[in-house]
C-alpha cells in the first residue's frame, strides 16, 4: 500500500479561554494521528474552525471567517471542519448555508476528531452528540501554545441557566472531571517546567470530585501541593457559587494569585434578578469586601451586559456605581444580543441600539481612567512577571504577566520567556504596563 502524505492542518480558535485549550488537545491528537501542523490557512488540507456561539457578534465573526475560506478553497483543495459552540448550535444547519464546510463536530466529539488526520471521515458529516462521561485526553498529548502557563480542565458545561445565556445549550450540563486526573496534568506540567497552571470550566467553582465529592475548595489545596508550578489561577466564577470557604482558601494558599474574575453582569439589582444571576448588587459587594479583607491588593476582573431587556438608565447608573466603587482591575463589557433558546430571547430587545452603544462607551470611557490612574501609582514599584514570549503588539518587548494579570510589557536583556523576573515599572497605558527587567 502506498504511503499517505500526513495531513498538514491549521486551526483558528474564537473564544474563552476553554475554547483554546480545547484546540491544544486537538492539536494534539490530529499530531498524534500524523498530521502535522500548518502555520497559515493558504498552507493546510485541513482547517479547523473552533467557534463560539455567546453572542451574536462572535457568530458574525465566523461566518466572515468562513467567507474567507470558501474564497481559499476555490483555489486549492482543503478540507474545513467546524468545530465548537456554533457546530454545537446550529449542526447541519452549517453545512447548508455554508457549502465549502465540510465537517462539524460539537465541543463533546473533539476526539472523534482525530480521524480526520487519516482522511477517513465522510465528508459532510455532522457529529454534536452528549456524552455523559468525562473524556480524558492524556496529558503528554496536548500541543500547548505557551511553555509557561498551562491551562488544566477540571470542569465542563454549566447548570446555570442565566437568562442571557448560551452556554448550557452548547456545552451542556455540568460534568466534573475526576480530581486524580487533574493531578496527573499538573504533574505533567510541572514537570514540563510550566510556572502557572489556569484551572479551567465555565462554572468552575461549582466544582466536586466525581471520585470523593471533595469541593473546589479542596481541589485548590490539592493543586498547590503539586511542586514547580508558583501561580494558580483559575476561571470562570460565579457570584452565586463563589462560597466564602473559596475566599479563605485562596488566603490560605500562598500560590493562588491575588486576582479572580467574577462577572458581574449589572450593578442593578432589578436587572441581575431578570437576568437570573441569583445575586444582588449587595451580595456581589459582600463578596468583593470579604476578598479584599482576606486579601489586601487582590485585584477583581469582571463582565458586564448593558443594554439587557428592560434596562433603565438608572438600572445603567448603578452599574457605573458599582464599577466606581469595586475599581476592576479589567473589564469585558458587551451589548447585549439575544441567544436562540435562552429565556432572554423571548423577552423584547428593547433597549435600542443607540443606547446600548452609548452605555457600552460610557463603560468603557470610565473603566479606562480607573485603569489609569491605578497603573499611575505602579511606576517605580518593582515586581515579579511571569515571561510569557515576545510582545505582540510591541516585538521589541517582552511580554508577561503580574500576580494581579496584569500585562507588562518589558525590556530584558535575555530572554525571560518561561521564568519569573523582576520588572520595574517605569511607564503605562491603559491596558498594559511598561517595565525594565531588573539585574
Ligand atoms: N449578550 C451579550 N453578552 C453576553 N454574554 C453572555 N451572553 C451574552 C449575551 N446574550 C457575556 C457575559 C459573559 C461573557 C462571556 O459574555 O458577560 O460573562
Ligand atoms: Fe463561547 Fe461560551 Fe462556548 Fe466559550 S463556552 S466558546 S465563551 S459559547
């Protein structure tokens, strides 16, 4: 029999952060098949598109992508796949709007995958089925982009059923991953020499060993006992599941990084109840008092919706308090967008657009000068950065991150990608730092 040529295959990744990691174990099991990874799109046979479906804007963002490939494939043979949320959502639908696609797979059938790399699945073929049970992708088989942070799953799916989201219908309901293998991956990393690990699931806190029943709490402890990796952070939290024994535990374990991101949604109490979110604005504020007594100098992420169904300008007011009052060290913030299935899509949009663009800006406008008047204070303070490779924006620089997830920005003589350095802070944007390695 005469030898295949192996598949060379790109993959593009939309997305949070388990969208990536999930294109890092497919990488891994199509190398493992014998393909071999493609650098552009214009060099594959195989595209993988990994999608996400959270708001309408993310679908729009495919859907532009995939214009751009069929474009691609009229000029060379290439087989494109999607994968993820979107394949979750809308399966054949995919195929039939998009005729250059040739595969969908959902985010629980990324193993099967794999056989891609043997071209030996029918094309156009559909595979978005439910599986009760945990995968296990051995460890040593993931393709990791960085080699110095390492994102660990422990969790998938959530059992929430916030009124805006989609979440719950692509990735299903909550399955905990056992805590030995989460372990074993952590090992792995540690002895890979990886300095952080970012524990993974879109409810994370809601955590319980499928083996012993232990709690995220525990699975905490447990994680830091494993030597090498310095940092541990973990997301995504939610307010309702955030329990105060998490807050002590990460007071407790000095490798657990000051830094959590708790979405907020509204500062309104009136719209976090249409929402859903089972908090109030007070709750969300006892939360933030308690990290930051256990924790001095924690710094809080968040996320925030405006424009939800219903939202008045004095709802908005109380978000904009809110922001004033906790100074978020970041903030993502999003129009709101009806998702199909969601209980909020049966609600009317009612916000106009306009509006929501101008309370989307006003957001927007005040986070930026909280952030520069908290990074002004950094300057001359000296702290310790993980290396994490060339800055992307500024090659001339190194790029990292602090403690509180702050990206820095820093001038070294060597190069510190995969260690921990002391940069001095000597500038600042918004968004970012600007340092000098120390000696
Ligand atoms: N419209 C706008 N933003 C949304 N998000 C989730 N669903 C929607 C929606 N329908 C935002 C939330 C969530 C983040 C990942 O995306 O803020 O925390
Ligand atoms: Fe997008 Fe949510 Fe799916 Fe992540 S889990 S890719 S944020 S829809």
């Amino acid at each position: 029999m005469r030898k295949q040529k192996p598949v060379r295959f790109f993959i593009r990744t939309f997305g949070c952060q388990m969208n990536e990691s999930d294109s890092e174990r497919v990488s891994g099991l199509l190398h493992r098949a014998g393909g071999i990874a493609a650098d552009r799109p214009e060099d594959a046979d195989l595209v993988i598109v990994n999608t996400c479906a959270v708001r309408e804007k993310s679908e729009e963002k495919l859907f532009s992508y995939l214009g751009r490939l069929a474009y691609l494939k009229k000029r060379r043979s290439v087989r494109i796949a999607v994968v993820g949320c979107v394949a979750q959502l809308r399966g054949w639908e995919i195929l039939e709007k998009y005729p250059a696609v040739d595969y969908v797979f959902g985010p629980d059938n990324a193993a099967e995958l794999e056989a891609l790399a043997q071209r030996d699945v029918a094309l156009k073929s559909v595979s978005t089925s439910w599986s009760e049970e945990w995968h296990e992708t051995s460890p040593e088989l993931i393709r990791r982009e960085s080699r110095a942070s390492g994102y660990v799953t422990a969790m998938e799916g959530c059992d929430n059923f916030c009124a805006y989201c989609i979440v719950p219908y692509t990735r299903g309901r909550e399955k905990y991953r056992p805590l030995a293998s989460i372990l074993d991956e952590v090992r792995d990393l540690a002895r890979k020499g990886y300095l952080e690990v970012v524990l993974l699931g879109q409810n994370v806190n809601s955590y319980k060993d499928p083996d012993s029943g232990k709690p995220f709490a525990e699975m905490l402890k447990e994680v830091a006992l494993v030597d090498g990796p310095g940092w541990i952070r973990f997301l995504t939290s939610h307010p309702k599941n955030f329990r105060p024994e998490i807050a002590e535990a990460m007071a407790d374990i000095p490798k657990v990084c000051r830094e959590l991101h708790l979405p907020l949604q509204s500062g309104s109490s009136a719209v976090l109840k249409k929402m859903k979110r089972g908090y109030s604005r007070e709750d969300y504020l006892d939360i933030v008092s308690l990290l930051r007594r256990l924790m001095p100098g924690i710094s809080l992420s968040t996320d925030i919706i405006v424009g939800f169904p219903g939202e008045t300008d004095r709802d908005f007011e109380e978000t904009l308090e809110v922001l004033r009052t906790v100074r978020f060290g970041s903030l993502f913030s999003f129009r709101y967008s009806p998702r199909p299935m969601t209980e909020a899509s049966k609600l009317e949009d009612s916000v106009p657009k306009e509006v929501k663009q101008r309370r989307l800006a006003e957001v927007q406008f005040l986070q930026k000068e909280i952030q520069l008047e908290d990074h002004r204070r950094l300057v001359g303070k000296t702290m310790k950065v993980l290396g994490l490779g060339r800055g992307r924006k500024t090659p001339d620089l190194y790029s990292g991150r602090n403690e509180n997830n702050q990206v820095v920005n820093f001038r070294s003589a060597e190069d510190p990608t995969g260690r921990f350095v002391e940069v001095r802070i000597t500038g600042f944007g918004p968004y970012s730092l600007v340092g000098e390695k120390g000696g």
